[in-house]
C-alpha cells in the first residue's frame, strides 16, 4: 500500500509540474494568444486517445452563446470539433464574413497570413492561409477551396473547405496540412438570426503531442467565434448580396 501511495504522489506531482508548464509558460512564448483549429484552428486542433463507445460529440466548452463540442475520429488521435452559435446576422451576410479573406486574420484565432489564389465565382474561390502555432511547434500552412451552396427549400446554407494538393509549394520551416475537412451549416432562425455550426477535421501532420493539441482544442474555436460575432456586424458585410443566396 505504501508503495501504491508513493507512486499516486509522484503522479499527482508530476500532473502539477504539466499543467503548470502549459498555462504559465506556453502562453508567454506564444507570438500571439492561440485557434489554433485549425487549428485551427485550427484550427483549431484537437486530439486524445480514441475512447472505446464514445461516438457522439461531448461539449467542452459552453460560454457567451458559443458551444465547442469534440469527438473521436476512427483510427485518428485528432479529435473532430464542431462549434454551435447563434449569430445577429443574415446568411449573405455570414457568408461574406467568411468569404472576405484578407480580413481573416481579424477573427480567425492565431491567422497569421490569408492569401486569395483564384476568385472562381462569388460563392467559389481557393486560398492559402498560414496559421501561428506556439514555439516549438512549426507553424502549419494549407490552401483550402470554399464552394458555398443554398438548399431552395429550406434556405440553409453549406459551406464546404476543404483541403487541395498544389497551388502553393510547401515552404521551409512550415508544416503543410494536407488532410483537412471543414464544414460550415448556415440555418435561418429568424429575421436577422441565424445558426452557425462549424465542423472541422484535421490532421496537423508533423510532430505535435496528441496531449498537447488535446489541450488546446477548445479555446481556438471560441475565440474565432467570440471575434466573430462582432466581425460579422461591419457595415460591408450587412449590405451583401448574392445573387443565389436567399435570406
């Protein structure tokens, strides 16, 4: 029994040590706050170790109106994210929000670099984007195709991105993410409302811990869209108008 407790002391101890390291230390040398997703940000990144039986999404965080939600992808430690909001705001509106690269950066947590490749059509277009991760972590790059569509019926928006090989060579000292699948759900709520739902899955690639990007899942998915929800109220974005999107 002594024995057991020594080894339940160490581990607490050594738990402490972990949690003080990456709430003091890594926020300091961190360039920016990051949302990721990607991390991304994504970014809003997010990974575990995959948990026998549990296929739904779990909420993981749940404040200002903005719900995070993860869950385990098959024969992946990379956690799906998903992020509920509701939003004072048009489809034409959130859409343009979204479709504004150059202002990217302004919302999207830790967007270091946004680059529009090739305008296909209003609701069409393929961009570059780098996105800041912590020291010692590279940072990640990706170029992403965004085709946006309205269901007649219904008047709910998608808005697929997903990953594309090319357009950009890889750069030195930036880790390209190439497997990389996002989905926005616009749903109409009402007179200037609407449901935002996000869903993101994605392989950070290179050598990030699972733990650490595990850590971070949450906080670059609220951040984006606390940013957001005040992004998304500029004048420019009130007064669009597509001419396949009805509100």
């Amino acid at each position: 029994m002594c024995q057991i407790g020594l080894i339940r002391t160490i581990y607490l101890n050594l738990n402490r040590i972990i949690f003080s390291f990456l709430f003091l230390v890594l926020p300091m040398v961190s360039i920016n706050s990051l949302y990721y997703s990607l991390i991304v940000f994504l970014v809003s990144f997010g990974s575990s170790f995959t948990v026998s039986g549990q296929s739904g999404w779990k909420l993981a965080e749940d404040r200002d109106g903005i719900k995070v939600f993860t869950r385990p992808v098959q024969n992946s430690k990379i956690k799906a994210i998903k992020v509920e909001c509701n939003l004072q705001a048009t489809s034409s509106q959130l859409v343009a929000a979204i479709l504004d690269i150059k202002t990217c950066g302004e919302w999207v947590y830790n967007s270091k670099k946004n680059i529009l490749i090739k305008q296909i059509s209003p609701l069409d277009l393929i961009y570059y984007a780098e996105v800041e991760v912590p020291w010692p972590v590279e940072n990640r790059d990706y170029v992403v195709h965004i085709k946006v569509d309205q269901q007649p019926q219904t008047k709910v928006v998608t808005v697929n991105s997903p990953c594309i090989p090319g357009y950009v060579d890889e750069k030195e000292g930036i880790v390209r993410i190439s497997q990389s699948v996002a989905k926005w759900t616009i749903t109409p709520m009402g007179k200037n409302q609407v449901k935002a739902e996000y869903v993101l899955e994605v392989d950070p690639m290179g050598s990030i811990p699972a733990w650490l990007t595990n850590l971070f899942a949450t906080k670059g998915p609220y951040e984006t869209f606390r940013k957001l929800k005040v992004h998304v109220q500029k004048e420019v974005y009130k007064k669009a108008d597509f001419a396949s999107i009805t509100d």
